[in-house]
C-alpha cells in the first residue's frame, strides 16, 4: 500500500513540460571514500555512483559502496538501482525526486536486506561552479520498519568535466553516512 501511495504522489507532482535548471546536470560518475558513523563499531571503505539523463526531466541512477567495520573482519555492501525526475522550479534550482531498489548483503554469507527507498528536494547552482543539494527520503526493506533519512550534498566544479562530491546522509536514529570523491560530469 505505502509503494502505490508514493507512486501515486510523485506522478502527480509531475509537469512534464519542465526542463533542468540552467547548469544542473543529471550525467555524472563518482568515486570515492564512504564512513559510516553508527551505532556500535564503525565502517569504511569506498564508493561508485552515477546519474545518466534519459530526458531532460527524467534521469537513471546506480549506487554501491563496499564497506568493512572497523576492529573486525565483518563488512557489507550496499547497492541501489532507481529512476528519478527532475524539474527546474527556478532559474538555478531543480526539484528532485527518485525512487530506487535497494539491498544490503552483509558480507561472508550474512543476512540480505530488500526494499525501497524514495527521496525528494532540491538541487541548486549556488555559484558557477558550486552545486548544492538537501534531500529528505523513506527507506524500508524485508529487515527493517522504515527509516526516513536526510541527505545534504555539495559539488565543486573545477572545470566543465571534474569537480568533487561530499555528501552527508542523516539516518533516522543517529547514524550517518558520508561520502567524498572526485566527480566526472559530462
């Protein structure tokens, strides 16, 4: 029931006739270190993402980052596979919403976790070459009731190619997720 309502709520919310705001673009890759902060031991390790537009108001995206927990030989990885859109509700600045397949597989045979997640807010050019975004989401699996999660982004553009991404994700209960890495945009 929760999967239909959001669906039903984000196809409403879509003009189609909308474009991207000027200099925002959904045609990215990244790489990088990922930490996250939780409750008990921590974990790090590294991270891939992307974006490729489709339509100027629809855009794919890809997440996976492996990570081990610190002081042991335990780990997880982490993948996400969705679809998103993307509307220009000012001159500089997009309003965002995504959708995507999420799982969690703990690493050496240990238990998988399934589900979706959603997200919606904005991404703004706050300067030519600095690109903010503030993001709230819902993810729920087969493991978990549902979390809500808030994400706060920036990507400094040093040429029309490369810049770098840091990104903050504020998970329900305390825990965070945090990420860096060089960006290749095209």
């Amino acid at each position: 029931m929760k999967r239909q309502v959001i669906a039903l709520a984000l196809a409403a919310a879509l003009p189609l006739a909308a474009q991207a705001a000027d200099g925002i673009t959904y045609n990215y890759v990244q790489g990088g270190y990922v930490y996250s902060d939780v409750k008990g031991p921590d974990a790090d390790g590294w991270g891939l993402n992307g974006s490729v537009a489709v339509h100027p108001n629809f855009h794919l995206i890809a997440e996976y980052n492996n990570q081990d927990v610190k002081h042991s030989s335990a780990g997880f990885e982490q993948s996400r596979i969705g679809g998103g859109y993307n509307t220009a509700i000012g001159k500089n600045t997009d309003f965002v919403a995504d959708i995507a397949y999420d799982v969690t597989k703990v690493k050496h045979g240990g238990p998988k976790a399934e589900g979706y997640s959603v997200e919606t807010g904005v991404r703004s050019l706050l300067m030519p070459n600095v690109e903010g975004y503030a993001k709230v989401g819902y993810m729920d699996t087969n493991k978990t009731s549902g979390e809500a999660f808030g994400r706060l982004g920036a990507n400094v553009m040093f040429n029309q190619n490369w810049g770098l991404n840091a990104d903050v994700r504020l998970i329900q209960g305390g825990e965070r997720q945090y990420f860096i890495g060089p960006r290749f945009t095209w």
